[in-house]
C-alpha cells in the first residue's frame, strides 16, 4: 500500500472534499487516491500507485488555504499516534 499520512497546521476544520478539489487537479495523479479524516486536522492518503505518492512528495512543502501542510510517510509496524510531525 502507499500511503502518507498529512497533518494541516491551521485552527480552522479540514474539508475533505475541499482537499480532493484542491488538490487532485494539482498533483495530477495518474491514478486515484482515497482519504480518510483520522480528527485533528490529520488526513489519511491512500494512493493506488507509488509513483503518485512520490510526486506528491518530491514536491513538498504543501499549503492548504495558506497553511502548511505536512506529509508522513506510513510504515509497516509504526502506529499513526507516533508519528512526528
């Protein structure tokens, strides 16, 4: 699976459908994504195909509505709650 895990830095509530029309037409994934909200202004990204995820992070940093958006790769056998951000 490829997946990443964001973390918005903003006070205001995460859309998730603000995010898919903010962002799809600017990563231009060759495939589709899913994302999950997990609370806290933390999405769940979930590529079909790992060159999509690499492109999204190659070309970090993010902002979302001026804010900065940060991405955490997932790893086998490393919990979402220990992630550093």
């Amino acid at each position: 699976q490829f997946l990443l895990v964001a973390k918005f830095f903003t006070k205001q509530v995460v859309n998730i459908d603000s995010v898919v029309r903010t962002f799809k037409p600017l990563w231009r994934t060759q495939n589709d994504f899913k994302i999950k909200d997990m609370g806290d202004n933390t999405l769940f990204f979930d590529f079909e195909d790992e060159y999509d995820l690499q492109q999204v992070v190659k070309h970090e940093p993010w902002t979302y509505k001026k804010h900065l958006l940060i991405f955490e790769r997932v790893q086998k056998n490393i919990p979402i709650s220990n992630l550093r951000f």
